[in-house]
C-alpha cells in the first residue's frame, strides 16, 4: 500500500472586495474536489488562502507560511486553480515553481497539466506573460479612463460621498453621478467648521462635544476618533471642490514595527502617500461651508501644527515606537508626569498603552496593561543591546549567514552583464519592429501581438537586472561590513559609555525590531540572534523557550524565512 501524500491548496483574490463576496470559495471548493478525485486526504493547516492580496508581489502572508512548510518538506502535491493565482507577473510564476521543484514538490493547475510535454510548459509560460500583460493594461485602461472623467467633472471616479453627502449613481434617463446633500449630517459638518474656524476649539474638544450631544459617525459608532475629525477638515469638497489624485501609490515604505492587528508581511507591495495639492484634479460638487471659513480652518490647523512641534522638537523618549502592548497589541507612548504630582520634585515619565486611555474609547479603556518608567525599560533595553554589542562574533556569524544566502541566491541567477546585453538587443528588436511597421512592411495585426511580446519580455529582463543590481550591492555592503565587523567593535567599546540620546536610539532602533509588553514579562525581539542558546533544539527536537534575564526582561531572535529549515530556529 502506497504512503499518503502531504498535499495542500493555494488560493488568492486581489481586492478586499472580491474576498467579501466570496468570490474565492469557488476557488477553494473547486480544489478539494479536485483533491478528493485524487483520492487524497487535506488538512486544514494545508490550506493557503491570500484573501485580498496582490498577485503583483511575493509578499504574501499566506504564501511565506506555504513557502517555508515546502523548504521543510512537509507538502508534497500543491493544488492552485490558475498560474495568474500563484503570481500574476510571469518572472514571479518561473521562480516560484523552481523553488518548488526544488524541494520536491509537485504543482498541480487544476486548468492546465503542467510538465506532460515541452509544448505544455509553453504554454504555461504564455499564459503567465498573457495575464502580466493583461494586468498591466487593465489598470492603464482604469487610471486613462479616471483621469479622463475627472477632468471632466465627473463625480463618479470619486467613488463614495464623505461625511454629509449622499453618493447618487447616474440615473437611467443620462443624470450624471453627484453628491446629494445629506441635511443631518450637512449640519454636524458645518458645527465641527465653526468650533475649528471660529471657536478655535482643538479637535480633543471637538470630539468630545460630538460624542456628548450623541451624534453617531459615517458608520454608526458612537464615539468620534479624532483622525476621522482631522481627515474631514482636510477635505476639500466641503467648500464644493471635491479633489481626485489626492494619493498614489508608491513603493513599499519600511515600517518600524507592523500596525495593530496587522500582518508582519503587508498585504500589498505599495504604500499610500499623498500628492502635491497642485496635482490634485478639483470636480465642482455642491459646498457645505464658505470658502473663507474653509481656509481659516486650514489657517488654524497649520497654527496648532506649529506649536507642537514647537513643544516636541523631535523624539523624546528612546524607545519611542518600538513599544507595543503584547496583549491589545495597541502602541505604547511616553507620558511625561507633570511637575505637580512628580514626586519628590524630579522630572520623570512612563510608557503608557494607547488602550488604557479611556477618553480615546468613548470613556471605557480596553486594555488593563500597566504603564512602565521610561529610565527603568531605557536601561532594561539599553544593557541587552550592550551585551550584543560586546560580542561581534554573533553578529558576523548573522552577517555571514545573510552573504551566504545572497550568494546562493546570486548562483541561481544570470550574470548581470548577460542580462544587459539581452535587454539591449530586445531594445534594438523593438526598434526594428517599429520601422518595419513604420514603412509599411508589416500590418498591425501582425506588429501588436510582437510588440506586446517584446514589452513583456524587456519587463522581465528590467526586473531580472534590478534584482541582480540589488544583490550585488548587498554582497559588496556586506562584505565591508564583515572585513570591519572586527575594528568596529574595537572602536565601539571605548565610546559605548558616552553616547548621546540619538546615537543611542540609533544604535537600538538598528538591532531591536519591537518590544513586547506583557502583565508579568517583557519581551525584546532583536533582529539578529542576541544569544546562540535560544531557540536551538534540545535533545527531544523541541526549541527551547527564550530564557528569563536576571533583569526580568527576555530575548528573541527575529529569524529569517529562509533560513527557517536550515537552523531549526524558534520563529514567531
């Protein structure tokens, strides 16, 4: 009788849409059907769902948990209904199923069978440069089609109506789409302007009032956050020019730690920035209060900015954004404790969790985490970056570790010179390709196909050279840091013990990648392994728990997907 097979399903939706009409249960269903024709058995720790997740990036959560299960060889048979589900750009689709291959498992395309034949991988390779294609010409036709309706005035590339608007979609007989004035809510917005124009109340205030006369938000809550107040005054539809472009996404900014309940690998590969006021396409919408008021509101916003950057000049505290609170998973922030309840006349200040802040929930706190003195956890972190510090031989093992992971990588890879040469001549294809319909040497129903070919390939070849790029300067960065790893260390002794506040932050905010703040523990996560002991396997195969410091405080290594099957070591 032959040995059961591990096998496991991978599925994903694009937008958070999608993921809430159910559209990716009749991914999901289709494939255990599949599986079970099979005859095979699923786990349900074997499913890899990515609701709501680009195909554009590999950064998926769902798909590192599926990753690093196949590097430790518990999948055998893989089940995905399409390629474009694995990876929408085709470079991303070739690596993936070489990693698979590579560690022994098998890619089953419910609408394709892969590996028969040489045509059938052919074929697989045109379906992925196909749906890369598709993509990209999908979100020019939507971003041409937008930008077109806005500078025509309409509404409907605005999408939904703020606060004190009602969104009217166009009408069968050829109204267009507009704004329709909610008479409630048009009142609550003309009060918040006058408290903030007028009164010169400050926000604080302004949600408080609002949550006292019991006037519910946009959704329904009962309680007012003072960023939804900030985000209305800063709209300018209100004075009747509604804005479109007032965002773009860029790429992925480094975070100092993820936001509250959300995912160590964000969902998309892009960050949301805002534009400059003058790239913003204005649409006449009805207005709910004056222009002078509007910008008097502005005038006051920009005042109450200024002073407290005045007050603050920059960060106070040394682990300032590092904290978070291990069990609400809200931040913690430094509260200064005022001259007149400090005792014993000394200025001080603890590290308090934002869910403790009653005033910040409508009046009921929903957190019970104690604060910390920020002296007592400063020095608790500071004396366990030290003890890293003083060991460089820990951190050139980590550094070692990285380089040999980029050099492999690098192995697998085409020289980067090869790859220049190859872009360089698909440029020169193109240009040819370009005369011959030019002079008339080809029709367009020839010369489109091609050219689609040809744009897709030299994206391809484009990421291929950046990637290389890229590694290339990370072997050359780390291989400076490893040769010098030895005198920094040397150098750094002597001046540990006279640092200023902001090397100090510097140094921690370099080595510590949060702080985790339990009822009885805290918890410092480092980026590299602060102690060889931890996490490795005792006689019984089992990680062992990160050991309690003297201090009260505990360590733990941030590990690396990749190196995940290789070490052995505890990850979060």
């Amino acid at each position: 009788m032959s040995q059961p097979l591990n096998v496991a399903l991978y599925a994903r939706v694009s937008s958070e849409r999608q993921a809430k009409a159910g559209t990716i249960d009749s991914q999901v269903a289709a494939l255990k059907a599949r599986i079970a024709s099979d005859g095979e058995q699923l786990p349900e720790e074997q499913c890899f769902i990515d609701a709501g997740v680009s195909g554009a990036t590999l950064i998926r959560p769902q798909l590192e948990r599926l990753r690093d299960r196949a590097a430790m060889g518990l999948i055998d048979r893989l089940y995905v209904l399409a390629p474009d589900r694995l990876a929408r750009k085709y470079a991303h689709q070739a690596l993936l199923l070489e990693e698979f291959q590579q560690t022994g498992v098998t890619v089953v395309f419910l609408n394709h069978a892969g590996g028969v034949s040489p045509e059938e991988d052919l074929l697989l390779q045109m379906q992925g440069m196909i749906a890369e294609y598709e993509r990209a010409k999908i979100m020019e036709r939507n971003r041409r089609g937008k930008l077109h309706g806005a500078r025509h005035g309409r509404v409907n590339v605005l999408g939904g109506a703020p606060y004190g608007y009602r969104y009217q979609r166009k009408q069968l007989d050829g109204a267009p789409a507009q704004y329709v004035i909610d008479l409630s809510q048009a009142a609550t917005v003309r009060q918040i302007f006058h408290w903030i124009g007028v009164e010169r109340l400050s926000i604080g205030e302004v949600t408080r009032r609002l949550d006292a006369e019991g006037i519910p938000t946009a959704t329904g809550k009962a309680h007012w956050d003072r960023s939804v107040v900030w985000g209305m005054l800063q709209n300018p539809a209100y004075m009747g020019r509604a804005a479109f472009g007032k965002t773009q996404a860029t790429a992925h900014r480094p975070r100092v730690r993820p936001a509250r309940h959300s995912a160590e690998t964000p969902k998309k590969a892009t960050s949301v920035v805002r534009t400059p006021r003058a790239d913003w396409i204005e649409i006449p919408v009805p207005p709910l209060v004056s222009e002078a008021l509007f910008l008097a509101v502005g005038e006051q916003l920009e005042e109450n900015r200024r002073l407290a950057r005045q007050r603050r000049r920059g960060a106070r505290h040394l682990l300032q954004g590092l904290i978070v609170c291990g069990h609400c998973r809200y931040a913690y922030y430094g509260k200064p404790v005022s001259k007149s309840a400090a005792k014993g006349g000394q200025c001080y200040a603890y590290y308090r969790c934002v869910g403790t802040d009653a005033y910040r929930f409508g009046g009921e706190r929903i957190c019970d985490n104690k604060q910390v003195r920020t002296s007592r956890l400063d020095d608790l972190v500071w004396e366990q970056v030290l003890a890293l510090l003083q060991q460089p031989e820990r951190l050139q093992q980590e550094y070692e570790q990285r380089l040999n992971r980029l050099q492999q990588a690098h192995a697998s890879h085409t020289d980067t010179d090869v790859l220049e040469k190859q872009h360089q001549h698909l440029k020169q294809g193109k240009s040819r390709l370009i005369d011959s319909y030019t002079e008339g040497l080809i029709d367009k129903s020839d010369f489109d196909p091609k050219m689609a070919q040809l744009n897709s390939k030299l994206e391809q070849l484009h990421i291929q050279i950046e990637t290389a790029r890229q590694q290339d300067a990370g072997q050359a960065e780390l291989f400076l840091v490893i040769n010098r790893l030895e005198e920094f260390a040397a150098a750094i002794q002597e001046r540990l013990t006279g640092l200023d506040f902001e090397t100090k932050r510097g140094i921690i905010r370099a080595l510590v990648k949060r702080i985790e703040i339990y009822h009885e523990e805290i918890l410092v996560v480092f980026r590299v392994d602060p102690d060889p002991n931890i996490g490795d396997p005792d006689d019984n195969g089992t990680p062992e728990k990160p050991s309690e410091q003297s201090n009260g405080a505990s360590s733990m290594q941030d590990c690396k997907r990749r190196s995940l099957a290789a070490s052995g070591s505890t990850v979060e």
